[in-house]
DNA sequence: TTCCGAAATCGTAACGTTACGATTGATAGA
DNA sequence: TCTATCAATCGTAACGTTACGATTTCGGAA
C-alpha cells in the first residue's frame, strides 16, 4: 500500500464517506459533530499522518500561526552577546507550545527598520513581531501601533506610548549587587561600567547611587570606571584601584571580562576573593559556576524573559484587547561559594 | 486617500484596468507581455507597497520560501555552546540573500527526531530543512533521502549514504595545531580533549597522533588528557603535567575554560607562555583578543558554515538533480601576539 | 399519519496566487 | 478579401483550508 506523504483533508473525506466541512470539525472538535464520528476520524487522521496545511489554512483565517523576532546580529564580539542564546532558547520553546513557529530575522545595522516591518507582514510571513535593541524615542513603536501589528519589544523605550514590553531590571540589580557588598561590611564600593552601552551604564549608575546615598554612603567618582573594558584594561584598572590609599573592598564588574582581570589584579595583590575583596558579576555565561573564587553573581533567566516575550505576544495576537503586557524582570543575585 | 495596507494582485489589476493574470506575469518579467505594461504594473505595485502573499503564493506553487534549522537546546552551558551564535547569523542572513526565512526549531533531548521532521514538511513549513548534531548511524538521513526531503547535515555521519553536509575539519585542526607547536621548538606537546563529545575527542586524537608520528615523535599516554575540564579541573591537570620530569612545552586546549585554568598553571610555576611554554585553543569567543598572552589560536568561521548550509541546501531545493555539497570547513591556525 | 425542531452532515464560496489553455487583435501573405 | 501567424492579454481552475448557510435525517408530539 502506497503511503501518502501529504494527505490532506478531502482524501481523508472520502476515506470515511465524509464531507469536507465535517472532517475540519471534527478535527477541532466541534460541536455540531457527532462524538462517534469526531472518533472516527480523529483515527483516521492519526493513521494517515495528516497534519493540517500551513498555508492552506493561513489564506482562508489571515493567521499564519508564526512569529518572527528581530534580532540585530553583529560579527564584532560573541562573548558579550552570548546572552541571545538562552534568549533564542526561550522564544523557540515558548513559540512551539503555543503552536507557533518562530522565524528569526537578522539585521545588519544599515538596513531601515521600518522597512523590513513593512514587508514583512505586508507578506504574510507572522502575525506578531519580537523587536530587540531598543532605543530612546523608537520610532518603530509609534510605526506599528499606528498599523495595528501585534508586537511585543525586549527593552523600553522612553516616551508616554502605551505598548507591549519585557525588560530587565537592571537599576534593580546594581541596587541589589550594593546592598550586598554592603552586607558584607565593604564601604568603599567599586563600579565598573561600559561606555558604549549608555543606557546601561545610566541605569546601574543609578541603581549604584541609591544604595550608596541609601546607607549614608558619599560616591567618590575615583572608583567609578567608564572604559569599554577588556580583560587587560580591566586588570589596569583595578590594579590602580587597589593601589590608592584607601582601596576599594568590594567591586561590581561590568562583564565576565572584567571579573577576569579583577581576579588577576586581586590574586597579584594577594587579597582572597571572598574576604578581602568581593566581587558581583554578571553571569550570562554561567562561567562563575567554573571559577576557583567565591563570588557574586547576578544572572538573568533569559529563556524565561524568551518565554515572557512570546507570552506576551501571543495574548496580543489571541485577545487583542486585553491589556498590554508590561513586565520587568528582576535579576537574582546570589552568592556562589565555589568551596 | 485611504493606504490599503496589504494590496493584492486583483486590487492592482483592476487599477490598470487589467486582469490579474497579466499583472501576475509581469511582476516577474513574463516574456508574454509587453515591456510597456511591465513598466506600468511595476510602477504601480510599488507605488501601491504590493508585497506578493507568501500563503497564496506557497499553497499554489507548494514552494514556502523558508527553511528550518533544528537545534538542539540545552540551557546546561552556554558558553560551551557559544558557536551556535555566529552559526545562526550565518543561517539566517545567508536565507534572507536567497530570498528565503528561516525558522529556528528547537529541540529538546527527549523528543523523537524523526517525528518532528515529518510533521514539520507535511504541514508545509518548509521547503528544506538543516539538521545538526549528528551522531554516527544517523537515522535521519535514510528517513529524509527516503522521502526525497531536501536537506543538508551539519557534520557527518558514517555510513555509505550520499547525502549533503558541511562539516568543520577538527583532524586537520588539530593536525596543524600540533605543527605549529613543532615549529615552535615543542617536542613534548600536551592535548586537552573532552570525555563527552566522543566525536569531537577522536577526530582530535586522530590529528594529533597523525602530527606528532610525521615528527618522529612517539605518544606518551601521560599528556593526553581526558575529561571534562571545567577551569578548575584544566588548572590542576595541567599543574600536574608540568610537575612531570620531562614536562609538555606545548598544550593543546579543550576549549576556552581550559585555556583561563592553563593560563593560571603556566602562572603558578611562573613560565612565560609565548616563550617557555606554547598553547593552542580553539577560539569561538575571540576571548584570545581580550587576553594577555601570546596564544595560538584556532577559529572556524561559524557565519561561513551557516552560509555554506544555507548556499547548498538552497542548491537543493532549486536545482534538485545538481550534486550534493559536500564541503569539509578548514580552521583558521594562527598565532596572536597580544603584544 | 403528518409535522416540527434539533442534531448531524453537506455544499459552496472564498482567501491570493499561478499554470494553462483560450481569446483577441494586428500584421502579412496569397 | 480571406486566412495564417504571432504578440498580447484574458478567463478559469486549482492549491488546502475554513465560514456560513443549506440540507438531510430522525425522534417525538399533535
């Protein structure tokens, strides 16, 4: 018996005497079908292996039952942008159970963002987008409200616009990453920050100045870094910090980079990491779990911030007047022995 | 004027007073209709933003424009994982330059390959397919050939079958990793290999012993290591290797952890690397940039294997009696001074 | 027996596109 | 003038699905 490799839903009609209409009911389970008869072709359908056509059913509903996320790709440096991967994780796996597909769509930095949006749904290729690399004033926020295009982005943009959002908390987690240095008796409190990457650098800023201010603490603008910091520059630095008359007892690194200079310079020092310096990292890469020091690490469930998105997304397209998601994630920052 | 946001051929047609047909040949040059028209029908379905439906299009040609890649996902380590980033930039900008988009689909362990496969062609969501992480024997291949699916293997499997793969020549990688290490002065030459990726370990071994039998060298079971190095673990081994009588002089790293625990070894027994002591590791994160001393490194350009899966899985699907690709990736072998 | 209403099933049309054969109109040769 | 030929355009059908209204069937009440 020859084995049909796409049946579709007429042959399986009249395999069973059925009509058309009745067989796609019966598949959903709809009410005007007879039990037995839903039975009946439920196992027919299993036994041929029917899966409904994509596109067949896109054209008659207008759903394509896909997502596409926009993620800007850049060649320059995987290390720090490694947190895409449990982020890609989480989209994936959050799409498939809710039955939908995700396509990833790269841009390089030239291209017209809008541009792209247009074509893409004007194609039919999703019925909801994920945008990423939020900046302040987006103007693809505004562009597709005004088109009414389901969306959801990773990252805030500033302005009053009322749109579907997930976003790390990041001041909360330098406020965090303090308290904890805090906890630990330090009082002369490092900060290590990026300059490319203003709007995280602000954030943290400002997260770091309220802990400090919060426990009565002055900012002495000598322990804060602004340097795009490899593991060299951040060894400099921090070698000169702990040189000064009153070194620094705690630091929070901007990356995993930096915490590998910062445990050089340390171990040059001869401090113990862990008692005479402590040290907050950010962990996307879950590399502390591998390091010999204790440490503290901040990490960001990023597939469930991939998961949150789709969710978020997906409630927009199924209900589209239920309120817009608007989630903040909250990082964990906890301590890693490495005894 | 009202902006129709998703016009279609019938909308233009009926504009230029003709019919769709007309208009549907001559958006791709049909040789049937007159240059004048073209123009006019061009010009027009840009003015209007026509963007051809993609179900439309798909349900009646049976042809998606789309392929899928399926990944494994394993939230365990991500760092290990960190060349699936520059791997899915070159899938996807390399799809998008032949027209195509791609669709991520993630799998997890304990699902059954073979099912996800056929489901996914049955219903249309793709025109081929990329599948990684071969293991030898691998079932996938006789069931896609069998079903004249197009698709191309990210590594390769045994066996006789012919089929189409783009795999990364980790032999000769380590073959030229050793003579690097050669022409250095090294005679005793350390390798790192993995427990776990049995794959990856034997083809190292392989051009390890190929390199070092060329030199007249004999293999000392002593230097190679097997494990599953974290930085700890690559710190103490290599200690211990160094503490030997006859101590390596050269090392060839698992990975970019083992490299952080080596770098701390060659330190403790304060040996210079780059003049007393010489090490190669495979460098997907170009941490060897950020780093301090002069290392040899081995890179695979990932986006190149994720444009060549895409370049030849497309040569599949357009051109179904061309032969397969089959195409062996070398490494790049090349020193970093870190001056 | 006849009729009603509900349950179950059927038939048709439509989504937007393209393949293919049919039709129109013009030109040129007999 | 008639016809053959060719270029240009048109009309119809089909891909697989679902929405919607029409139709059949059957049990029970009048």
């Amino acid at each position: 018996m020859a084995v049909n490799l796409r049946p579709n839903l007429r042959q399986i009609a009249t395999e069973l005497g059925l009509s058309v209409t009745t067989v796609s009911r019966a598949l959903k389970d709809g009410p005007e079908v007879h039990p037995d008869t839903i039975k009946r072709v439920k196992a027919v359908a299993n036994a041929a292996g029917y899966v409904p056509n994509f596109h067949g059913r896109a054209l008659r509903t207008g759903l394509t039952q896909a997502l596409t996320a926009i993620l800007p790709m850049e060649t320059r440096d995987y290390l720090s942008d490694i947190a895409k991967l449990p982020l890609i994780e989480g989209l994936t796996l959050a799409a498939r159970e809710h039955g939908y597909s995700l396509s990833i769509y790269s841009t390089t930095p030239e291209e017209d963002p809008q541009e792209n949006l247009s074509r893409l749904i004007h194609a039919g290729g999703a019925d909801g987008i994920v945008i990423t690399r939020m900046v302040s004033e987006d103007s693809r926020i505004p562009f597709l409200l005004g088109r009414s295009i389901p969306f959801i982005a990773f990252g805030r943009s500033g302005g009053a616009l009322d749109y579907a959002f997930v976003d790390v908390d990041n001041e909360g987690i330098a406020f965090q990453a303090v308290n904890m240095l805090l906890e630990r008796g330090c009082r002369r409190i490092a900060l290590q920050l990026l300059t490319r990457e203003d709007q995280y650098s602000t954030v943290r800023m400002a997260g770091y100045a309220k802990a400090m201010t919060g426990a009565g603490l002055s900012i002495d603008p000598q322990l804060i870094g602004h340097e795009d910091f490899t593991m060299e520059a951040s060894e400099r630095w921090v070698t000169r910090l702990l040189d000064l008359p009153e070194p620094p007892t705690g630091l929070v690194c901007a990356n995993e980079l930096g915490l590998l200079g910062a445990l050089s310079a340390a171990r040059r020092k001869s401090l113990t990491v862990g008692r005479d310096f402590h040290i907050v990292v950010r962990d996307s890469t879950h590399m502390c779990r591998y390091l010999s020091a204790p440490l503290i690490a901040h990490t960001v469930d990023m597939v469930a911030v991939g998961r949150s998105l789709v969710e978020g997304l997906v409630r927009q397209i199924e209900r589209p007047d239920a309120p817009h998601m608007q989630l903040v994630v909250d990082g964990k920052v906890e301590f890693i022995a490495n005894a």
